[in-house]
C-alpha cells in the first residue's frame, strides 16, 4: 500500500432540505483513506455512508466541508472531471453491447487510441477472468459474471479511486462470498483505491484494510478489522459488529462486578458501567468452579460449525456462549443445568453507552 491520502473527506456535512425539517444526513464526517487501501463504510441504511460516497463521487455537494482527490479539493468539481469511477447495486450494464464492448466504452469516451482500449480491454477481461465471454451479451451471463464485467468497466480507465455501493447485495450468500475474494483479489492485483459500502458487517471484516463504522451521519471508529471487532469504542460499534453480550456492571477500587455480585477483573474507570464479552470469548466449566461465573442453560441452538448456547446469570441477565462443534463430541449440557462460565484473558471491554 503507496504512503499518502488518496482521498478525504475534511469535516463533510451534508443536509437534504431547507429549515427546520432539513435532514441532516453527514454531520462534520472526517476520514482519510490512504493510496492502495481497501477502505469500508459500514453501516445501518440510513446512516449517511451512501451519501459520504456519492460526494466523494461528485454526485452530490456538500453542505460544509471539503473532498480532497490525491491533495487536490475536487469539492466543486463535476463527477466527470474527477478520477473516479463508481459501481452501483445495478450493474447498469448496456444490454445491447457485447461484454467487450461495455468495458471498452468508458475508455472509448475518453477518446484513448484504438490499440489502447483493445489492448485495455483485454487485459481487464483476463483480470477479471471473462477473456472467454467477451462476444456475450450481459443477458447470457449469471450475476457474478455481470459484476466482474462492471467492475472491470469501472477499472479499465485506472481511476484513482474506485468507489463501490453496496454491489454484492443483489447476489445470493454463495456467490456473495466468491466475489468477496475476488474484490480482494482485483483490489490487490491492480493497487487501487477501493472505499467500499456495505451494511454487512462480513463483508467488510472479510475485505477491508480498514473500516469506518458511521451512525446517524457520524463516523464513529475508523480502525482495522481487528481493532473494530476487538476494541469497540462504544456500545453501537460493539453491537452491530458481531454478537456481544453486554452485562451491567459497577466499577469500584479497582474492580469490575456483576449486579450479582461477581468480580470479572481489573479496570482502571468507577462507576455504573456496561461490559461487553463476544459469545466465543465464554468457556465453560464445572458449575462448582469458585473463580467462574454460576449460570443456568435455558436452551441450545446448533449451527453446524457451532452451537449458540443461551445461559442466565443470577441476576437474570441472559447471555450466549458459543462452542465449537468437534467430531464425535458429546451434546452440550441441558436446558435447567448449572454451568460455570470463565472469560477469556483480555476479552473483557467496558463501553461508553
């Protein structure tokens, strides 16, 4: 990954409409994604990650801020004049043009030689992996081949950025998770920057370099996938990343204890406080374990790879465990059976609500 911005966002707000019913879809949204990165915006709908997007894009103005392309402010520039290059949901692939003859258009348009667009043209259809289909119309060809055949439109005139919306949400879980790979692939193979949008939360711990979690047109983290998925900065970002479970607590001299009473560990903040713990992060052991928490299984559910195995505490909170599944292995233990349950060393976070 090349050193340096490729792209900014310095201080973005963005408002859709006039007065007091005005929607304020970016509020003072701030982010740098570095040359070569594959960067994710993720989110619920509605959080403002889409529009982030089409103002990188040019299609729409901010209301405050600045758009930075390579160091350049492109904030008033039209979407033509910027070195970028966007897939859609819909792959708005032209249904009377050949494969070849879509990833060729764009490059026709900017007027590049002949040789050059067939020279380019082909080669994007190696890299994508369509050479053999080039004389097809895009209405002979499955989902994921449409997609490879945007995306390859998108790269040919080697854009700055390529910015992606959402463009896996249309194809089924299987192929989904191919064109997870082959994103990843293509994004590495070329060097371009990718900024990505997805509410699902998969798909940007599969890809991303980094993602920036956004709610309610704010940013709220910008981290790796681990660091998001570890480190939450806050309860939302610890909830929609992956399955938490979240425990009142009290911290006091210098520890951490449940409502009923338990002590979990160390922490350095006092005060009425939530922790989170992620379901594989939770061991079981005997229910005579003095150092492990007493809980109660109220049910199991079997996933294949695992098993989610919902618990009760004595002070009635509900949490989830989850056991890898392991050939041969004995059923786990039964709804009404007392179980103990250790956290993993370092697998405790206190979150701000």
């Amino acid at each position: 990954m090349t050193q340096g911005p490729a792209v900014e966002a310095q201080s973005v707000v963005k408002h859709f409409g006039d007065g007091p019913d005005a929607v304020r879809a970016l509020d003072d949204v701030s982010v740098t994604v570095a040359r070569g990165e594959f960067f994710t915006l993720l989110g619920p709908s509605g959080c403002g990650k889409t529009t982030l997007l089409r103002c990188i894009a040019g299609f729409e103005t901010p209301t405050a801020g600045r758009i930075l392309l390579g160091g350049r402010d492109i904030t008033d520039d039209p979407p033509n004049r910027r070195r970028v290059n966007t897939v859609f949901q819909s792959y708005a692939l032209f249904p009377h043009l050949t494969v070849a003859q879509n990833v060729a258009f764009g490059l026709q348009m900017l007027g590049r030689p002949k040789a050059e667009v067939r020279a380019t043209t082909d080669r994007m259809l190696a890299l994508v992996r369509l050479d053999a289909l080039a004389d097809r119309r895009p209405d002979a060809l499955s989902g994921g081949q449409q997609q490879r055949v945007a995306l390859a439109r998108a790269l040919a005139p080697q854009p700055e950025v390529l910015l992606l919306d959402e463009p896996l949400s249309a194809l089924d879980l299987k192929l989904r998770k191919e064109m997870q790979s082959e994103l990843k692939r293509l994004q590495h193979e070329t060097g371009i920057t990718f900024v990505f949008v997805t509410h699902d939360q998969e798909e940007a711990l599969t890809m991303s370099d980094r993602i920036g979690v956004m709610s309610a047109g704010r940013l709220l983290q910008v981290a790796p996938p681990r660091d998001i998925y570890n480190r939450p900065v806050n309860r939302f970002v610890a909830d929609f990343i992956g399955e938490t479970n979240f425990l009142p607590a009290t911290a006091h001299a210098g520890q951490i204890r449940l409502r009923s009473g338990e002590v979990l560990g160390p922490t350095t903040v006092s005060g009425a406080i939530t922790v989170a713990i992620r379901p594989e992060q939770l061991r079981l052991s005997d229910p005579g374990d003095h150092e492990a928490i007493p809980a109660t299984v109220e049910g199991s559910t079997y996933l294949g790879t695992d098993s989610h195995l919902h618990l009760r505490l004595p002070d009635g909170s509900r949490v989830v465990a989850r056991i890898p599944s392991l050939p041969q292995a004995e059923p786990g233990p039964a709804p009404g059976m007392p179980v103990g349950l250790r956290v993993a060393p370092g697998a405790l976070q206190v979150l701000e609500d």
